[in-house]
C-alpha cells in the first residue's frame, strides 16, 4: 500500500492536556505539509474526560494513528506523591508496551524519528535500541529550555538547597530567575520529585535535535544564548529548533456551546475570561476574594470553577477535565454571588472551550495561571493577561509576559498568601479599560504579527520544521 510507504515518525506524549495538545499539532503540520504518517502513542493514565473528547474530536487523517498505550500500574504510588514522580513512573511503566507497539509496527512504515516531550526521555533508550534519531520537543518557552539544559551544571556547582543561596539563580545569557519562581521539585533537592526532574534534564543533550514551542520575537534572548553561550556549548547543547507556535485551531463546530452562545451577546472586547488551564485549582479563601474582586470590577467575565483545593494548586491536574465532580459551585462561592452577577458574568464548571473564547471578538482579557499552551494561545489571539501562575514553570513565565509588557501581575496580599478583592479588581480594570489594557494590546499584536510571519512559507520557524523533516526523510 502506498500510504505505508510515507516516512514514519513516532511521538509519546507523557500526561497531561498541555503536553498533548502542542504535541498533536506538531503531528498535523508533519502529516498536512511534510508527508508524514504519525505514530502517536497517548498516555491511558490519568486520562481524562476532556482528553477522550480532544481525541475523539480528532479530524480522520489517514496518516495519523493513535495508539492507547495501557494504563500504567499505579496503585503503589500514594496519593501524596508529587507530580513529576506519578508523571516520572507512568512514563517509566510504559516503556515495555512502547517498545512492544514499536516494533509490531516496524513493518508498517519506516519510522524514521522518535520525539519525546520533556518527561519522556525514559524512551531515548528504545530509540538507540531501533537505531532512531531522538528528539526533545519542549512544551514551554526557551526560557525555560535553558533553564533545565543548565540545570545539571547547577546542581553540580551548589551544595544544599537553590533555596538558600540568597540571589537569584543566573542562566547565561538569560533572564535571572527568582528563587520564589522556580518549580515546586526545584526547591527541595531531597524530594523524589527532584530526583525524577533531574534524571529526565541530565538526559536533554542526548537528543539529536530539540523542537522548541515558541519563536525569534518572543524569546529572542533565551534562544540567542542557546545558540550563543559557551554554557551552552559545553554540555553539549544539541541544535535548537523553534518551531512555534503550534497551537490549537479554533473549532467551528463547537459554536454551539453554551458559553459561546453567551459570548456571542456581550459586547466587542469586553469580556474577562478566567481560567487555570487544565490542572489548577485555588483554595477556598481565593476562589471567595476571586469573586468577589470579580464582581466589584464591574467587568463582564466568564470563569472555569474548580472545586477549591487547600492544600496543593495543582490539585486537578490528575483528575481534570470533568472527571471530578465540581459539586454545587454556590457552595464555594460567595453567598449570592451567582445572582448578583447574573447578566454580568458566566461560570462554567470545570472546562470550557478555551481557544474558541480567547478567538472570539468579546473577549478583552484573559485571567491565566500562565500555562504556555495558554500563554501562546491568548498571543496569537491578541488577548491581554492578568498572570496569576499557580504551579510547574508557570511562575518562571509570568515575569517574561510582564517584562513583554503583554501582562500585568497582581501583588498577593502580606501574610495570607492570597490575593485579596481590591487587588483583583484594580488589575481587571487595568487590562479591561486602562490605557495600560490598550498598551498591552497593542504589544500583543506586534507578537501575533510576528508569530504568523515565522510560520508562514518563507518564516524562520516554518523553515526549520522543513529542514527536520526532510533530515527525518534523508536519515541525516
Ligand atoms: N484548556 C481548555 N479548556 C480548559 C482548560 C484548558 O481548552 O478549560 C486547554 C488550553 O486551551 C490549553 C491546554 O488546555 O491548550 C492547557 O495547557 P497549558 O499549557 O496552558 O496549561 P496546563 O493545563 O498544562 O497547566
């Protein structure tokens, strides 16, 4: 059959909707506009109602494949552990079907490259094993890329814990980074999480290539010193290949939905949305002073509510996406609050259609826990934003937006940790009607010009992805 006869390239996805999503658009731009067919092998675990809808959604292409790979033994892994263990020990506990699944399909077509993204280094071992090129695609900016390239170099110079070195953790070439900012597994070297996050990074320049989400404009310094940094020359850093932003279409047929149906009647630009991508959650007291900094804005506003969590933010992320029962959300909210924003404001429990609202001509701003799914997908669509990161990278991306001027950045209260309603409501205002709101605005165009430059025929990123592909197809 001729369609066997297209090159193959293998993807793994590791959990979570914002590994996943990126990672099926890289599959239809190599499939649509290089010639690929897809191998792409989908996590089972931890699996969640939004994911099965995303694949089911999934457009027939007869050079994608989807491949379940089964659900991972978890039982032992108490629920306490953090999320770079589960992650780490899922992606571990896959590797047998991966590499059973790989070699059924050996026949099938010739794969010609296997990419991985951040936590799925475990299989570079089936790739040398197949005698594949690997490849790295990172989830998140360049930024952050440098920062887990350099990672190993750090732990060998400190002793003890980044905690305690006063400072800021320099990366050369980039942007310092505050010790409050770094990832929770960062923080305590003892932890098992650090050992899984340690083990996966010291492992990046074994990749031959890595495929970076994200472009020049955006992240033009991290990138430079990528390519640029004797650091980084010495690890030795393999070729950097920005490739973003791959993101999500808009769908048309999900117009029927009831919260685009209310979009539909709000006026140009004038609606926040407020959203914690798929795993975050606040804690009671801040969904309360939420709402009620929601409500005394005066702003139109259409907020995703998770069932509050007090003891981790990123309580839903195993369990997002409709899986969990939200319950009574007047529960968690102010009393009457529901009623007296009704006309106003829309809540929606638990998942919404994000890159439809962030693409609709109502919405003006976008509340986000900085995810960089989100983050690019509120850039291309032009959408100024209140960066309010929960977990992960994310406190690592809400100074970069701040310091594009596309975001602004609420101050948490002293004490409490929480960020109180006057807060919410002054930073609301700022991106909804301040000259502020337009400044950032108009910053957000400049990046979504150059976004669609570099990905057109003839861009840097869109170049890049024909130079690895047809490296993939040459076996060079
Ligand atoms: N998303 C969505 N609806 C929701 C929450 C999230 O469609 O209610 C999508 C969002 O558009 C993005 C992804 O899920 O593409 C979340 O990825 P991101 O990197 O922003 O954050 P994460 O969920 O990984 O923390």
């Amino acid at each position: 059959e001729t369609l066997n006869l297209k090159p193959h390239v293998a993807i793994l996805a590791s959990p979570g909707m914002g590994h996943l999503i990126p990672l099926l658009e890289l599959a239809k731009r190599l499939i649509s506009l290089h010639g690929f067919s897809v191998l792409f092998f989908v996590q089972t675990t931890y699996s969640s109602v939004a994911q099965s809808q995303l694949l089911f959604s999934l457009p027939d292409s007869p050079g994608l494949n989807i491949v379940e790979l089964p659900p991972a033994d978890v039982s032992d892994i108490p629920s306490h552990a953090d999320a770079d263990t589960r992650i780490g020990l899922v992606m571990r506990r896959s590797m047998p079907a991966l590499e059973t699944s790989l070699s059924n399909y050996g026949s099938a077509g010739p794969v010609t490259a296997l990419i991985v993204d951040m936590f799925g280094t475990d299989a570079f071992d089936i790739a040398l094993k197949f005698g594949l090129p690997k490849y790295l695609f990172c989830t998140s900016s360049a930024a952050f890329l440098a920062y887990l390239l350099y990672l190993p170099s750090l732990h060998q110079q400190t002793e003890g814990e980044f905690c305690d070195l006063g400072g800021p953790i320099m990366i050369p070439g980039c942007a310092p980074i505050q010790i409050k900012d770094l990832n929770d597994a960062v923080k305590d070297r003892k932890s098992e999480g650090y050992r899984w996050f340690l083990h996966h990074v010291c492992r990046y320049k074994e990749a031959d290539g890595i495929l970076v989400n994200t472009w020049e404009e955006l992240d033009w310094k991290s990138l430079r010193a990528l390519r640029e940094e004797d650091a980084f020359k010495q690890i030795p850093t393999p070729p950097v290949y920005p490739i973003g932003p791959l993101i999500k279409e808009v769908q048309t047929s999900l117009r029927g939905v009831e919260c685009l149906l209310w979009l539909e009647k709000q006026p140009p630009e004038s609606v926040l949305f407020v959203s914690f991508g798929s795993g975050g959650s606040l804690s009671s007291a801040q969904v309360k002073e939420l709402a009620w900094g929601l409500e005394q804005s005066q702003q139109r506003f259409l907020w995703v509510v998770r069932r509050p969590n007090d003891f981790t933010p990123s309580a839903s992320f195993f369990s997002s996406g409709g899986n969990e029962d939200e319950g009574n959300l007047a529960e968690y909210l102010p009393v009457g609050f529901l009623d007296r924003t009704l006309g106003v404001g829309l809540v929606v429990p638990c998942w919404a259609p994000q890159v439809e609202i962030l693409a609709h001509s109502s919405t003006g701003g976008f509340l986000t826990h900085c995810g960089w799914n989100s983050t690019l997908e509120s850039l291309v669509h032009c959408v100024p934003m209140i960066a309010w990161p929960l977990y992960a990278e994310q406190r690592m991306n809400a100074p970069m937006l701040v310091d594009l001027r596309v975001a602004v950045r609420p101050i948490l209260g002293a004490g409490d940790g929480v960020v109180g309603r006057k807060e919410i409501e002054r930073v609301a205002r700022l991106v909804m009607e301040g000259a502020e709101g337009n400044e950032m605005k108009a910053k957000t165009r400049q990046l979504r010009d150059s976004a669609i430059r570099t990905s057109t025929v003839g861009g840097s990123g869109y170049n890049l992805l024909c130079q690895v592909a047809s490296e993939w197809k040459n076996g060079t």
